[in-house]
C-alpha cells in the first residue's frame, strides 16, 4: 500500500480520495444504467415477463459498467473519471499500466463483493495490501506520480535508479 496521507500523517488520505471517486463513478455507472435500458424492452418485445426484462437491464447494466470501468482502467489515463478527479491511477505491481484482462478482473471483484453485500470491506484502502479487488487482481491504485515510488517500496524501499528525488532526499 502506498504512502499516501491526508496532511496529519494519518494515511487515511488514499482511502478518503478512494471513496470520493467511488462516488464519482457512480455517475459513469449510471450513464451505463440509460445504455442498458433498451435491452429490457427488446426482452419485453420477445415476449418476456416483466423480471425477465428486469434481469436482461440488470445483466446488461453490469456487463456495460464492468467493460467501461476497465476500459477507463487499460487506457493511457489509467483511472476512471472519478479517480482522475481525486489525483488517483490503477497502476499493476512494477507501477505500469494494466492489461484490460487485468482491469477486467478488477472490475468484476468489485461487482462481486458488493453484490456479496461486503462492499465496505472490499472497497477500503485500511486493510493491509490494499482493497480485496485489488488484491485479487494483482493491482493497486495510486496517487498520480507515485506510482514508480509506490513499486520500490515494496522491493525493498528503494526506488528504480532512473527515479527523481525530492531535494530533501525522500523518494
């Protein structure tokens, strides 16, 4: 987990940033939910029931939410909207960027353990090694520009030889 604090030296910062971009990607999700929705009238045009329609936009819905987010994730900005917005990245181990498959499986733990209803546990940062998704992915998320910083600290605490100091010695 990485260094990150909310000025007391705490290290509640990450998890405070963490949770206001969850909140942020809720609108990303729900942008997913009026993506979704044409597939439970094309259910009900098919003569479906009523709970199969529903099924269809739920389905639908986290299919759509799950492939965004990881989309977000894979790319060359490697964070959601919410996470850009709170100075966040989804880096992998060595602090590079993730494969979709990766962020894929990222993003499908998450949906799993809120639907397992442990949504706290899974999404906070104050459990060693980072939140279950992450840990489960093989991934970690990061403040912007710390994530090379983040890699070396766990190799030791020391960070690659091609990393910049702060001038009073800190990596």
């Amino acid at each position: 987990m990485n260094n990150a604090t909310n000025g007391n030296g705490n290290g509640h910062g990450e998890a405070d940033a963490r949770a206001a971009a969850t909140f942020l990607d809720g609108f990303v999700i729900l942008a997913c939910l009026w993506a979704a929705s044409p597939a439970g009238s094309a259910a009900h045009a098919l003569g479906a029931p009523w709970w199969g329609s529903l099924l269809a936009v739920g389905l639908c819905w986290v299919a759509s939410s799950v492939a965004v987010l990881a989309a977000f994730e894979a790319s060359a900005l490697r964070a959601t909207p919410g996470k850009l917005a709170c100075g966040l990245r989804v880096t992998d181990p060595l602090g590079g960027r993730v494969r979709y498959r990766t962020a894929l499986r990222r993003n499908l733990a998450k949906f799993a353990w809120s639907f397992l209803g442990i949504a706290f546990l899974a999404r906070s940062g104050w459990s060693p090694g980072g939140s279950l998704h992450d840990r489960r992915a093989g991934t970690m998320v990061v403040p912007v520009g710390r994530e090379a910083a983040a890699a070396g600290a766990r190799d030791g605490g020391n960070p690659p030889p091609n990393f910049p100091q702060d001038p009073d010695g800190a990596p």
